[in-house]
C-alpha cells in the first residue's frame, strides 16, 4: 500500500499568521525608514503626517483583530513590540532634531525603554506575553498623535502654532495614561512571572 502523504496542517483560530492585522502591524514598521528620510531632508511637516498615520495603524490593527475575529498570538507578541519599534525610532527621531519639548520626549522615551526591558526579560523567563490594558492602548494612542503634533508644530506650516498647542492637549493625558497602565501592570507582570516559575518546577 503506498504511503498517503498527509495534508499540511493549516492554521487556524488564534495560531493563525497570515491575518490583516498582523499585515497592517508589517507595513507600520515597513515605512519607518521613509519616515527617518523625511526627517533628513528637514520635512517636518511630511513626516509628521505620516508619524501620525503609523501611529493610527495601531488602533486600525487592533479594531480589526476585535471586531472581525482575527486576533492571534503571533499578533499579540508583534503588535507591542511593533509599537516599542514605533516609539524608539518615531521619538528617537523627533529628539534628533528638535521638533518636541526634550524634556518630554526623553521621559516617555526612558519608560519605553524600561517596560520593553521587563517585557524582553518576562519573555526570556518563560512567561507568556502579557495582554495590553486599555490603559495602556490610550496613552499609546494619545502620545502617538502629540509627537506628531509636536513634530508639526516645530515645522514652518502655516498655523504650527496651534499644532504645537495641540500636541500638549494629546500629551499630558496620554503621559498621565502610560504611567498609570504601567502601575496597573506591575501585579500582572509579578503574576507572568510566577506562573513561569512555577511552569518549570518539575512535577
């Protein structure tokens, strides 16, 4: 009898990759070198339209996973670390030449820095990934339009005044927002870790 060659097995539910979310999470970091050459060139206000449409992106994958059945774990692992790449290389650039308050940028630059640190030392432990608050989602999405805001605002548009306005009323809630989404991870990230913990001990 000859050996039946079995059918590849296809993904589905939860452990699927090919999703729209996880293709519009792919092409948010696709752009960022288009983004860090509009700022070479001292367009300002071109790259702060487009800082603001990737940062939109962000709430678009995460409506669509929501709303129409195709949230993943391969989207739960890449989307916050494609919003960490975001944050890094978008404020990283702003900073560079000067289109926001430094003081600022650098205070939500460092706290990115550090939950990308535990959330990287988490994973190294065994811990599963831990599921982005709605906390969190806010001031993510709050500070994604102030920079670009900013961005505009330090640039020679007409009206840059009231740009650079608005990035403080984006701002200063989504700072208030990120520090509190991470005083309500502190319990689930101790949680994470124990129950990695306690996943190795032997039976």
């Amino acid at each position: 009898m000859e050996d039946v060659e079995a059918a590849p097995t296809r993904r589905t539910g939860e452990d699927r990759i090919l999703t729209v979310p996880n293709l519009i999470t792919v092409g948010r970091l696709a752009f960022l070198p288009a983004y860090v050459w509009l700022l070479a060139q001292d367009n300002l206000a071109a790259a702060a339209a487009l800082l603001a449409v990737l940062g939109a992106t962000d709430w678009c994958d995460g409506y669509i996973a929501r709303h129409f059945n195709q949230v993943s774990n391969l989207g739960r692992l890449i989307d916050p670390t494609a919003d960490r790449i975001l944050f890094f290389v978008g404020i990283g650039g702003i900073i560079w030449v000067g289109g926001a308050p430094q003081w600022f940028s650098i205070i939500v630059l460092a706290r990115e820095v550090i939950v990308a640190g535990i959330t990287v030392t988490l994973l190294a432990l065994g811990a599963k990934p831990v599921e982005v608050t709605w906390f969190g989602k806010a001031g993510t999405f709050a500070l994604m339009f102030a920079f670009p805001l900013f961005l505009a605002g330090s640039s020679d548009i007409v009206g840059h005044e009231i740009f650079w306005a608005l990035g403080w009323l984006a701002g200063l809630p989504g700072l208030v927002l990120s520090f509190y989404a991470w005083y309500r991870y502190l319990p689930v990230w101790r949680d994470a870790l124990a129950d990695a913990r306690l996943a190795k001990e032997p039976a």
